[in-house]
C-alpha cells in the first residue's frame, strides 16, 4: 500500500535484474546492497550534531564506510546496485 503512495510499482531482487538483463546482451558483473539501518543512526546523528553546533562528517562518513563494508549483505538493505556490461 505504502508503495503504491509513493509511486513505488516495481520491486527487483538480484536474479530477477539478471534475468532481464542478459536477454538483452548484458553480463552481471557485481551486485551491492547499501542503505542498512545503521543509514538511519547516521542521519539521526547528524541531525544532533547540527543542532548542537558540531560538525557531524567525520560521524557521518564513518557510518557511511561501515554501511558500505556491509554492501554484501542484503539483509535489511534498502538499496540495491546492480552492474551489468554489454557482452
């Protein structure tokens, strides 16, 4: 329902990309997942930080490093980034 509010129609997971893809003449090269929970404790503390006059980038990009050495992970991710290249 919440989807349908916001204009989300499509979902896509891994193999099914891949399956629309390589019909097309398109090989997978490397599939991340990004956005997990720890985005929300990023962007809550960076909100804290502004108010308290703090300069939140060095909280924010470690959050952001360690969201991204969870890019194998697809559990709880909110993002999915698929690479393909033409054969």
């Amino acid at each position: 329902m919440h989807d349908r509010r916001i204009g989300h129609k499509r979902h896509y997971d891994e193999a099914r990309l891949q399956g629309l893809f390589a019909p097309r003449g398109f090989r997978h090269v490397e599939t991340q997942w990004t956005g997990h929970p720890l985005k929300v404790l990023q962007y809550a503390l960076t909100i804290a930080g502004q108010r308290l006059r703090r300069d939140p980038s060095r909280v924010w990009w470690a959050l952001e490093r360690a969201d991204l050495g969870s890019r194998k992970r697809r559990l709880g991710a909110l993002q999915i980034s698929a690479v393909f290249e033409r054969r």
